[in-house]
C-alpha cells in the first residue's frame, strides 16, 4: 500500500481569559513536535473571537506509525499534562490519513466514508468555490490595493477555499448528504 502520510486533527477549548497562557505552551510543544521524527507541517487555526471558541492544530507526518509515535510520546503526554489547568475540556483528537478529517462522522462507531465518494465530494465541494471564490476575492484584494501576483494571489484564494470547506461547506455538506456517504 502506498504511503500517504497521516493527519491529526486537534482541538482545544481554553478557559476563557487562558489564550495567552495556551499561547505561550503552542511555542512550547510546537518546536517540540516539529522535531519529531516524520514532521511534515504543524499549523495552528485560532478562534475568530466572538464567532468560534476552540483552538484547532493539525498535524502532518509522513506514516500514521511517525503521528502515532508523535502523539504517544513521553514529551507529549507531559506537556498535555502541564496544559491540562488551561483547557476547558480534555485533549481531543482524530487521527487519519489524507483529508478524511473533513468526513470525520459524528460517532466514532461509524467508519469514514469510502475513498471515492470523498474524492466526489470535495471536488464537487472545491469546483464550485474555485470559480465563485475569485470573481468575489479578486475585487477586494484590488480595493485593499494588493495588486495582481499570482503568489499572493494563490495564497489568499487557497486561504479561502480552505477556510470555506473546513469550517462551513464540509460540516453541512456532509451532513446533508450523509445517508448516501456513510452508506
């Protein structure tokens, strides 16, 4: 079986006035986790303040046996540990390869759909984004005088797409078609 890499997926809620604390242990356990053997990427998605309220890290390695030595470890466990005072609720994860994340089912009884019906589904999700996404974003970059550079460019329309899919789209998409996906 090929190798795909493997994602995990956490999410923390802070003890309101907390942040600065869970701030200061993310540049604790961050260099941490980044030397770890088979880091790929480490990224943190902060709470829009007044609209969500859990801090999300995602992880990326290059095998699910890396991610789960990573998140097994000694080191981890104890900086979990020290943080626990500042979390509202426990350590949550969900561990697994490519973009399942996106499909994770509401019971952790139910197995991730199939990997054909995700392939449909994100790219019946990203097409209609991929033009809709630009002819609204391109006209306000312009106005906020951030001129035509296919880098900067790039970078704000996959900002976007993202933040569309993981945090509005997929949830309610899945949800909606859920009884065919989960079938």
């Amino acid at each position: 079986m090929e190798n795909r890499g493997a994602t995990v997926v956490i999410t923390h809620h802070v003890v309101e006035g907390k942040e600065s604390s869970y701030e200061a242990w993310l540049d604790e356990i961050g260099p941490v986790c980044r030397r770890s053997e088979g880091n790929i990427d480490w990224q943190v998605i902060r709470p829009i303040p007044g609209l969500t309220f859990r801090f999300t890290v995602i992880i990326r390695f290059d095998t699910i046996e890396n991610l789960k030595k990573w998140m097994t470890s000694s080191e981890r466990r104890e900086l979990i540990e020290k943080a626990k005072p500042i979390l509202a609720k426990d350590d949550d994860y969900y561990i697994n390869s490519g973009l399942d994340f996106l499909f994770r089912p509401e019971s952790a009884s139910v197995k991730p759909p199939l990997r054909w019906k995700q392939y449909l589904v994100t790219w019946s999700a990203i097409y209609p984004l991929s033009i809709a996404v630009p002819v609204l974003l391109f006209p306000v970059l312009d106005y906020l005088g951030i001129r035509f550079n296919r880098y900067s460019d790039g970078f704000f329309l996959s900002g976007t797409i993202v933040f569309i899919m993981v945090y509005w789209l997929m949830p309610n998409y899945t949800r909606l078609i859920k009884k065919w996906l989960y079938r």
